[in-house]
C-alpha cells in the first residue's frame, strides 16, 4: 500500500514530504495552497492487516487561518479515490 500510496502523493502539485517514520509507518507531508502558499499538514499511517493485506489512517488540517473552505475534507477524499484506483479495495 505504501507504493500505491507514493503514486497518489507523485500525482498531486505542491506536496513535499518532510518526515517518515519506519518504526511506527507513519509519513508527514506539506501541501501548500495555489494562491497563497499556505501549509496544509498531511499525515498518514499504514498498518498491516492478516493475509497480507493493509489499510491506513489518513488526516489533513490546515497550518493557518480559521476556515479551510473543505480543502482538506476534499483532499483526502481526493487522495483516498486516487489510492483504490491505484490498490482496489478488497474485502
């Protein structure tokens, strides 16, 4: 899930990743805003599942202001759809 997921972050513009954490799976990443510039911080991690299977847990909040708009609802929607193009969901 991991790869499938690099895909999804090499897919998106203004993503720069700034820490990743072996011992617990856990990546931090900067989304900058079009306009503005502004950080939206992005963490995700992965957790192995039975079988060789896996999921994660994924949450994007902004650095400034009071009010994102929905950008960050929007983004990890946007991020989760391109993921199950890239790994399709199994039950």
């Amino acid at each position: 899930m991991q790869l499938a997921f690099s895909n999804v972050i090499a897919s998106e513009e203004r993503v720069t990743k700034v820490e990743a954490t072996d011992r617990d799976r856990t990546e931090r990443y900067i989304q900058r805003s079009r306009l503005m510039g502004f950080p939206d911080t992005i963490v995700v991690r992965f957790f192995e599942r039975p079988g060789g299977r896996s999921t994660l847990a994924l949450y994007s909040r902004s650095q400034l202001g009071k009010s994102d708009f929905g950008v960050n609802r929007a983004r990890i929607a946007r991020w989760l759809e391109k993921l199950t193009m890239q790994a399709p969901v199994s039950n």
